[in-house]
C-alpha cells in the first residue's frame, strides 16, 4: 500500500512539473547566434523537378488578386475618360527609347548564341531520344530511365538516342509576328496560315527596336487614341526602314569570319556569355512589352493581348473551344532552359548508370554544352551541377544512406 501511494504520488508530480513549468530545449543557447539560412540565394540553386501533373495550370507569376485590382483600375479609368491619348510606351504605339539598344544587344547575342552554338556541335556530340524531348550532352547517351514517349513501357524506359541539332540545344519557341501591336494586336484564326511564325525572342526584339526588312514591323511618331477601350490610329502608315537590318546583318558577318580563327575555348567562353547577355537582356524587355504564354501549353505570344488562334489540346480545351488560356509569361517560357544531365567528365567515356540518379547533377544545355568546350562552370548552377557530391560505385549503391 505505502508503495502504491508513493508511485501515485510521483507521477501526480511529474504531470504537474510537465502541464506547469515549460520545458526548456536542449538545443537552445542564447550565448550563440542563430544561423539563419537563406532559401533566396542566388548562388544555390537545387535539380530542377518536372510538373507532378501536367493537367494542372501554370502558377501566375503575378498574384490574381493584383491581376484584379489593375483590371478594375483601367475600367475605372476608361469610364472617367472614354476618350484619352495614351501616354506610357509601348501601349501607345512608341518604341521605349531605353529598350532600344537592349533589343539590338538581345538581337546580335542571339545570332552570336546560335553560330557560336553551330561550332561547338562539331565537337561536342549531342544526343537526342527518337521518343521525347530528352537531349543529352556527351559521347554516349545516358542510361537513365526517363523516357515517356510511345512505346517507352516495353523499353523500361529506355531512350534510343539519335544525333541531336543546335535546336536541340536551345529552345526559342515560335510567335506570331505583329505588324502593328498597337491597333491590331491579335491573330484571328483565319489567318493561322497567312501570318508568320518566328521566334519569340526575335519578335520581342522587333517590337522594341530592331528593324528587319523580312518582318516589316510599323513605326510611329505620335502616340494612339483610346476611345471607350478600342485603340484608334490617326497616323498615316509608315513602314520602318530596312537599313538598320541590313547594318546589323553585315557586321554579323564579320563578326562570324573573325571567330573561325579562335580556339575552341575561346567559342565556348564567348557562347555562355552571349547566353547570359540574352537572357539578361530579355528579362530586361519582358518587363515593358508584353508576353503571353498558354497556362496548359507551351503556346506562347508577344504582345499586348494572346491571339485567339484555336489551337490548344492540352487539358480542358474543349471546354475553350480550343481557345489559349492567357496568362503572363516567365523567361522559362521565351528562352528554355533545357535542362541536362551534368558529366563531370567526358573524356572519360561512362555512361551514367540509373541507380546513380540522385547523385547527378543539372544544368541548361547551352551552358553544359560550353562547360565542355572549355569554358569554366558559373557560379550560379555549381549547386545545381553537383559538383561537390562523390559519385559511388555501382556496387556501393546500396551502403550509401
């Protein structure tokens, strides 16, 4: 009985001790500073995952909420002035005078990205699956499982790899090119076929400067009306000059014969760094003209609005007629970065092995194209690369934790 009572009483202490006197951490050490780890990092970037679900849409990269506010702003605008000269370029028709020389630096850094890319090809094997999308840098394909293309079940998920191209490489998705953004910024569906389709990234640079004399874009002086929300042009048409066109392509030709005598380092240095420039300076006109991209494919449009070509098969299109969910494009979606598999070293000639995977590192194929031409690894994807991971042995998959 007293030994019964006395383990009453105990435990009757300890549950008072524990519900009245917090317990303090054993970790806890106010003498010594906390370490806070920054998610934001510039220098840290992690493998680049895949959608879970590609039925999903796109995440806004502005919140819906702004998105509503500035559309309650403008119809409270329109109602105030149904008729008003728009002021702010380039929705009124006028180039942006600081973007000007951006879109001919975006311009030649393209042209400069794909003839640098053409060289490097010569001697830096590329590789692309015959069933998807997959592309790899190296002398021998990979021999990781990804493959969702046909029949991709009966090979485990195999790829069967073919000689890749320079468009392989670098992905410029197609647009439809605008004559006049300002009064006519939509391509109905008729004119699916009578309206070119170039890259996005030249047409970005079109609409913000550069003049050429295949895609003739208008140029204005004075700026447009809006009459309750309908754009009005009381400009007589003026094509822009061709002769800016035929100066950039001429010193692009002499740039090409000066750098067929440079080394193959040399290429890849000046190739990752017209890479950076475009992409800089992209991001850099994407923040005044407008891009649009499908939120559930990869559909992507320059100008103020998306076209209503009825084009779409990805999820719900039916329920759109086939119409374009469109929303504010990212950089990803003008430039692509294509993501590959990083090899650490390609003269060794191994191929990387699946049960390896986790180990592997990433990068865009521009840049892990001219990481093996010789030129050094940024800063910014040595994370991303892995590049501080040790590889184990096949037979040591098993021991690592």
């Amino acid at each position: 009985m007293q030994r019964r009572k006395l383990m009453q009483i105990s435990v009757f202490v300890i549950r008072k001790s524990h519900y009245s006197t917090p317990v303090k951490s054993l970790t806890t050490n106010h003498d010594v500073p906390a370490v806070v780890v920054d998610d934001d990092d510039p220098l840290y970037a992690d493998v680049p995952k895949p959608r879970k679900d590609k039925s999903e849409r796109k995440p806004y990269p502005t919140p819906m909420k702004e998105l509503i506010r500035r559309a309650k702003e403008e119809k409270q605008l329109r109602k105030l002035q149904p008729c008003r000269v728009l002021e702010d370029p380039p929705d009124n028709g006028l180039l942006v005078p600081e973007l000007v020389h951006v879109a001919h630096s975006v311009h030649r850094c393209r042209n400069s990205l794909l003839s640098g890319l053409s060289k490097l090809i010569l001697h830096v094997p590329v590789h692309r699956c015959r069933c998807c999308s997959e592309v790899h840098i190296g002398k021998e394909g990979h021999e990781i499982r990804t493959c969702t293309g046909p029949g991709s079940g009966s090979r485990s998920a195999t790829h069967v790899w073919k000689r890749g191209r320079v468009s392989d490489v670098v992905l410029f998705p197609k647009s439809f090119h605008l004559y006049d953004r300002a009064v006519k910024p939509r391509v109905i569906h008729d004119e699916r076929f009578t309206v070119p389709k170039i890259s996005a990234v030249l047409e970005l640079c079109i609409q913000a400067g550069v003049d050429l004399e295949k895609f003739p874009s208008k140029r204005r002086s004075k700026p447009v009306y809006s009459i309750e929300g309908r754009i009005v042009d009381f400009e007589e048409v003026s094509d822009g000059s061709s002769e800016t066109a035929v100066a950039v392509v001429l010193q692009e030709d002499d740039r090409c014969k000066v750098e067929e005598k440079k080394s193959l380092k040399e290429i890849s240095i000046e190739t990752m760094e017209s890479w950076f420039e475009m992409v800089l300076g992209v991001r850099e006109l994407m923040e005044r003209y407008k891009v649009w991209t499908c939120g559930y494919c990869p559909e992507i449009q320059v100008g103020p609005k998306g076209h209503k070509v009825r084009m779409c098969k990805a999820t719900k299109h039916q329920m759109r007629d086939g119409m374009h969910a469109w929303q504010e494009a990212t950089i990803d979606d003008v430039v692509g970065p294509n993501y590959v598999w990083h090899v650490r070293d390609p003269t060794d000639g191994s191929v990387l092995d699946n049960s390896l995977t986790r180990f592997y590192g990433k990068a865009p194929a521009v840049v892990e194209m001219c990481v093996q031409g010789g030129a050094p690894v940024p800063d910014q994807y040595k994370s991303m690369m892995r590049l501080d991971v040790v590889y184990p042995q096949r037979d040591e998959v098993d021991l690592v934790a």
